[in-house]
C-alpha cells in the first residue's frame, strides 16, 4: 500500500439523546471514556498510521481521554455539524488527494477488529472506496402524524437492498474533500461520509458490518454495548 491510510473521529458533539453529565463520547465504559474504546479500535489494524480526534473549542476531556495512546492526535477543529467537523479535520491533516481516509464515530466503541480488515482489504480495491453496514432485517413502516397528533402506520416499505449504515467509511481524501466542499456548496443534506460522495454520483461499496458495531445513542444503549464488551 502506497498511499498513506489515516483515520478521523469527529467528537465534537455532546450527544443529547444519550443523557449523562458528559458529553455522551467521554461517558465511561468498562472504566474508560467511550472514545477511548473507539480510537482503540482503530489502532488495532497496523495499517491505520494515524487517528485523528476532531473535538470542539474548549473541550476540556479529551486530553485525559486518548492519554498514553499510540499513532493518535487531537485537534480543536470541530465545527457545528458532523459535516462540518470532517471537513475541517481533513482541512488540517494535510492528507494528499491519494491517500485514504477512515472515518469513524466515538460512538461506535464495539467495532471488531475482524470487521475493520474486511472494509480496509475491501476498500484499497475499489476506485470509490465504501463503508461498514448491514442489511435491514426487520419489517420497515414508514408513519405520519395525524391530526390528533397520533402517530399511525402509513404503508410497509419494502426491506429489499435496504441496509443500515455503519462506520468507518472510508474513501480517497481528495474525493471526500470535493464531496464535502460540493454538498456544503449547494445545501445537500449530509448525514454521514456516503451521502456527500451519493450526491456527486459516485457509489460507495457496501461492505458489511457487525452488529457489535452499533451506535450508542439512547441511555440503554451504554447497558448493551458494556455486555457485547
């Protein structure tokens, strides 16, 4: 492999939904903050050379929280969307257009080190580049609200070719930077890595995922996660 693979964890958000007193990405698990668990995670595949934290203006965690790690930074260069915070993370890294970005959420702890290899040996042969996920195995309603403000089944969707995105994802920094810079450009709604190259009319592989690989999001899910760990 010529080209350089770095990955980037954008943590500059606080994680409402989850609840606590810290910033969901700095809650403990297993006695160390969640982001820790995740940089971790990306550590464990050698070909990873570097992890780069992006956190926001006076974060006053995460120097504590990555101590002592190898091959891992932190910068206050995060900004006010998920978007945003990759932007400027690939703006201060520096990584030449060829080299490969893997880009991962702090709350995503679980990720196996197994799954990682399969999207990094996956990735370094496509000309796109994709990322982690799994098929959607459950019956899928689509709702809407009425007027009574009851929220009621308005059809089945059909489950077919529909999967549930997963991260890293990982794509050419030079095509990720252009994405991002495009969809920022024209107001496109970018809700992770994939839907910024989607809008360009690339098409990221599909690579699948595991189920240990879930995003904490609600209280219960930091039960969960302590289990799987």
């Amino acid at each position: 492999m010529t080209a350089s693979l770095i990955a980037l964890v954008p943590a500059a958000g606080i994680g409402a939904r989850a609840g606590g007193d810290l910033p969901k990405q700095y809650r403990p698990l297993k006695g160390q903050p969640m982001l820790r668990l995740a940089v971790q995670a990306l550590l464990a595949d050698p070909r990873v050379v570097q992890v780069r934290v992006a956190v926001s203006e006076g974060d006053g965690w995460v120097d504590e929280a990555l101590r002592g790690l190898p091959r891992t930074v932190w910068r206050a260069c995060g900004g006010p969307t998920r978007a945003d915070t990759v932007a400027r993370a690939l703006a201060d890294c520096k990584a030449a257009d060829s080299d490969w970005v893997l880009v991962h959420d702090a709350a995503r702890p679980g990720l196996p080190a197994q799954a990682l290899a399969r999207l990094i040996d996956t990735c370094l042969q496509d000309p796109v580049g994709g990322l982690l996920a799994l098929p959607v195995p459950d019956t899928v309603k689509q709702s809407a609200v009425e007027a009574d403000g009851r929220e009621a089944v308005v059809r089945t969707v059909d489950r077919d070719g529909l999967w549930l995105a997963q991260t890293p994802q990982m794509f050419r920094a030079g095509m990720l930077r252009d994405a991002l810079a495009a969809a920022s450009a024209s107001g496109a709604a970018v809700t992770d890595e994939a839907s910024a190259m989607e809008a360009v009319g690339r098409m990221p592989r599909l690579v699948r995922g595991h189920a240990r690989n879930f995003k904490i999001t609600w209280p219960d899910d930091f039960d969960l996660m302590e289990k799987w760990l």
